[in-house]
C-alpha cells in the first residue's frame, strides 16, 4: 500500500489530469490558430500538427521500459517539469527566421514527454484506484483533461489574441508558450508532494527483460477476448471528431468570404474559454455520476456516443447558417463542448474496463489509448486537404456523415463485466474517500 494512499484521489487528479490535457491540446489545438495567424497553410498545418501527435500512437512501445526505474509517480511530475521546459525553448524558436521547422521539432519533443507523463499518470490511476473508484472519479479526470483543454484553447487564446494587438503576432505567442511552461513546471512540483508513490520496486530490471516484458504485453493484448471488436470502437468512437475539432478553429478564423466565421483570436478564445469550458465541464461530471449509477451498459454506450457525435451538427449549422450574432455561434460551442464532455466519459471508462484489465494494466491502457490516438490522428491530417477540397459547409456536412461508423461498433462491440471488488479493495475504497 501507497503511504500517501489516506490522500483522496481529488487531490491529485484534477492536478494530473490538467497537465495531462495542457500540452496535448496544445500541439494539437492552440498551435493551429498560431499557425493560422503566422500565414501557415490549412493543410500544413492540419498535417503537421497531426502528425507530432504521432508519439501518443506509439507510447506502448517505452511502456515497460518505464518498470525499470523509479516509480510511475516519478515519472509524471519529471515528464511535467521537462515539459514546461520545452515549452519555454518553443517560445524562443518563434523569434527565428525558420520558426516553423524549429517550432514543429520542439513540438514533437513535447509530444514525447507528454505521452510518457500520460502512460505513467494512466498507470497510477488504474493501480491506485479499485474499479469502484475508478469509474467514480472517471468524471473528474475527463472533467479537468478538459479544463486543460479549453484553458488552451480558450484562455491562453484569448490572452495571445489580446496581445497581438500590442506587440505582434510573435511575440505575443512567444509569451503564451511561456505561459504554459510556466503552468507546467508548477504542476509538476505539486504532483511531486501529493501523487501517490505506489509500489518502489522496480519490475522489469534489465534492457532485456524489458523487451521480454514489451512482448509479452503485446501477445496478452491480442490475446484478449473480442479484442478486435475493441479496437474497431476506440478507433471509429472518434473518427469523426478526428476530422472536426482540428478544422474547427480554421473554420472560425476563416474570413467570411473564404467561407468562415471571420472571427478575431480573442474571440475565438472567449468561445472556448467561457461558454466551451462551462459546457464541458458540466459534461464530464454529469456523464461521470451517471455511468457510476448505470454502469457501463451497452444502452448507457448507446447514449455517450450519441451525445459524443450529434453535437457536431452545431459546427455543420454554423458553416451553413453563417451568423453574426456571438452568442448565437457561443451557443453552439457549448452545445458540442458539453456533449464532447459527456460522450468522451464512455471512451475512457470503455478502456479501463474491457481493454486494461489484466497482467499489464498501464501497458494495455496505454496500447489501447495509442490506438485510439491513432484513431484521432490520420482523420485530422487529411482534414485540412478535405475542407480545402470541398469547402467548410460541404465539410462539416461530411463529418456528420462521418459518425455513422462510431454508432455502427458501439451497437456491435461486446462489453466485458466490471472487474469484482475484493474485501481489501472496498476497504480501501473507504480509506481513501475518508
């Protein structure tokens, strides 16, 4: 037993889970709409941005390597600190005359070391908390993993939009990437006093064993029953909001006459900021307390997928409707924003639940949200060629059609029963929410 396990898990997992989010959105988000305003290409940008995010695919591969030294709480708030770092080297880069190149490299460094911090925070969530806990506090980890996200989005957005004004485009995102260095190397020292130390012996003590250990864990995890049912939902759950979400903020800060919404940057982080952020969170939390009571059925499956797809109608009604009115267009943000929070609650519970569980539950979480990653990934880089090809409105049309696979596997997948609390583990489930 962990000597910090008496430490609620709320106490450690908004923290964790915010510095989960912060540099993922940010290389796959916020650094679009830099891009964008630096004079960047639609599809370089959905390309390359996509494509840095390629390390969360392959983050199974190191997994077991991770066994060898320290402890899983080591390397979350190490990853934490090395990130905020890289984001601070970023900022530099900006000021170059070939930022682009040098700004996609340090981005692909920050991809490294986030999808290392994310298999290292998915390992002490999973091995700290019984399947209870995990399904309780699954709300507030989606929550706070989104938080992150429209803080990027939306706050740190709005901050470079107002600064753009001031001192120019460069230089304004310049201080944003340090502002997200900043954030992270704090994270990091909080997670340093309050994670959960686990278990200090080491599994895997050689290179060698380490690969042994790495091809065992890939022959259990193929191994697995209705194992290709699993991947074909957590690939398709997401192909349509794949192709969305990068364009999205394109769309937006599009002018009118492209087909856009012609927003300015700080508007465009007013909408994620506030009304996205609201809509989110409220989405995580309710979705969370809901599959808690239900459980993880295959009518509550039904119900966090629909919620997770139909709002993307909202962007498919702006690019058709073309408004003025803010509020308006603010008001379809949340409405996709609170479904995304409620319907992305069923993806993770899905993993921990029928793909983690087992000999290797870091490494088959981490197998499984590399797949899933890699589910997101390949739709969005080829998103900005297909908006460019058939314009905004015909796009989110697309997309629209695009979630009928995701309601396809989530009709056809099996679900496996939740693992059985033991008499130790409810026990434990007392002494940490004391």
């Amino acid at each position: 037993m962990s000597k910090l396990k008496n430490i609620s898990p709320i106490y450690w997992i908004p923290a964790t889970w915010f510095a989960m989010g912060l540099p993922f959105v940010a290389l796959s988000g916020a650094s679009s709409i830099m891009y964008k305003n630096m004079g960047i290409s639609d599809t370089q940008i959905a390309f390359w941005t996509s494509l840095i995010m390629f390390p969360w695919t392959i983050k199974p591969l190191w997994g077991p390597f991770l066994e060898m030294y320290k402890t899983k709480k080591f390397f979350v708030y190490t990853t934490q600190i090395l990130t905020g770092l890289l984001f601070g080297l970023l900022a530099l880069t900006l000021q170059m005359d070939h930022f682009f190149s040098f700004s996609i490299a340090i981005l692909t460094m920050i991809a490294l070391s986030g999808s290392t911090h994310d298999t290292a925070a998915d390992g002490v969530y999973l091995n700290e908390l019984s399947p209870k806990l995990q399904a309780k506090f699954v709300g507030w980890q989606g929550a706070f993993y989104n938080i992150a996200k429209v803080f990027s989005g939306g706050v740190l957005v709005y901050f470079a939009g107002q600064l753009e004004k001031e001192i120019g485009i460069h230089n304004a995102w310049m201080i944003v990437m340090f502002a997200y260095g900043i954030i992270m190397v704090l994270l990091g020292l909080y997670n340093m006093r309050v994670l959960p130390a686990g278990n200090e012996t080491p599994k895997v003590s050689s290179v060698k064993e380490g690969f042994v250990t790495l091809k065992d864990v890939v022959i259990t995890f193929f191994q697995k029953k209705n194992i290709w049912y699993s991947l074909c939902f957590i690939v398709f759950y997401r192909f349509a909001e794949g192709q969305a979400i990068k364009i999205v903020p394109l769309f937006f800060k599009a002018s009118r006459e492209s087909g856009g919404l012609g927003l300015s940057t700080s508007e465009i982080g007013l909408l994620y900021g506030v009304f996205g952020s609201i809509a989110f969170v409220l989405g995580s939390i309710v979705a969370g307390y809901y599959v808690s009571n239900k459980g993880l059925t295959k009518k509550t499956l039904l119900i966090l997928c629909a919620f997770f797809n139909l709002p993307f109608a909202a962007y498919a009604f702006l690019a058709i409707a073309m408004p003025h009115d803010l509020y308006i267009i603010a008001s379809a943000v949340a409405i996709e924003y609170f479904g995304y929070g409620y319907g992305f609650v069923g993806l993770i519970l899905f993993m921990m639940q029928n793909i983690a569980p087992g000999k290797y539950k870091m490494a088959h979480y981490a197998f499984g949200s590399g797949l899933m990653n890699l589910g997101f990934m390949i739709p969005s880089m080829i998103s900005g060629l297909l908006s460019d090809y058939l314009g905004y409105k015909e796009f989110f049309i697309w997309v629209l059609i695009a979630t009928i696979p995701a309601f396809i596997v989530t009709w056809l997948v099996p679900l496996m029963p939740a693992e059985t609390e033991t008499e130790e583990e409810a026990e434990n489930v007392e002494e940490v929410t004391a």
